[in-house]
C-alpha cells in the first residue's frame, strides 16, 4: 500500500508543480466501485491526458488533468456512466475535493478517502464533494 500512496502522491504534486509552473487546471476524483476491474478495462475509460491509479481492486485515485474545478463533475459522471456500463449495475460512486495547491498530497488523499466514505454510506447521490463533510456539522 505505501507503494500505491506514494503514486498518489507522485500525481498530485506533479498536478500542483503544473498548476504552479503552467497555469494549467486539474482535479482529483476518488472513485469506487464493488467489482475488480483491470487497469487495462479502466484505462480504457479514460481520456489519454488522464492519469489513475488503481489504489485497491475497488476504489481509483484519478487526476483529471486539464480539467477545471467547475467542470470535474461532468468528467466524473462520464467515468461513472462507463463504469455502469461496463458492471451493469449502479454501484460505483465518486469524491471531489477542492483544488488547493497549498493542502499536502496526505491530505488530498484523506479528504478524498472521507468524502467517499460518507458518500457510500449517507448520499442519495454517487457523486460528492467537500460539502458533505461540511453539513455534518
């Protein structure tokens, strides 16, 4: 597992050092889904300037690269459309978190893991963001 998170973590600064370097926009999805997959299926999901990694058979860290905050949900939701498709269920679901260059890869990836746990368990929606965490209190 330290491998994986150190890939994480890899995709997100090198999104942040873009960001800063380029001025491009990207943005982070953490999405799960109840079947296995392999990266070759899901890979084939993806548009070619994406970038994944599969974190355990069921949940994906994904960087939308190019992808602005505004329009990740649209970028997710086509994941997702796929991904149903794909299983012939409704069962996979989604986390966004704001891009913030100034939060650690650490806690990108525990607010992400957060937001998809409430988002499992609590939401009437399959996909998410920060805003779940946020009504809980």
């Amino acid at each position: 597992m330290d491998i994986l998170r150190h890939r994480v973590n890899v995709l997100i600064n090198k999104a942040y050092y873009s960001t800063k370097r380029y001025k491009t926009f990207a943005s982070f999805v953490y999405i799960y889904h109840e079947k296995e997959i392999s990266n070759e299926t899901l890979g084939s999901f993806m548009r070619l300037t994406d970038n994944f990694v599969q974190v355990d058979q069921n949940h994906v860290f994904v960087n939308f690269t190019f992808t602005e905050q505004s329009n990740v949900f649209k970028a997710a939701q086509n994941l997702l459309f796929k991904l149903d498709n794909y299983f012939q269920d409704t069962t996979s679901c989604a986390a966004m978190d704001t891009y913030d260059i100034n939060k650690s890869a650490d806690i990108v990836f525990r607010r992400l893991q957060q937001i998809l746990e409430e988002t499992k368990q609590n939401s009437f929606n399959r996909i998410e963001d920060e805003e779940i965490l946020n009504s809980q209190f």
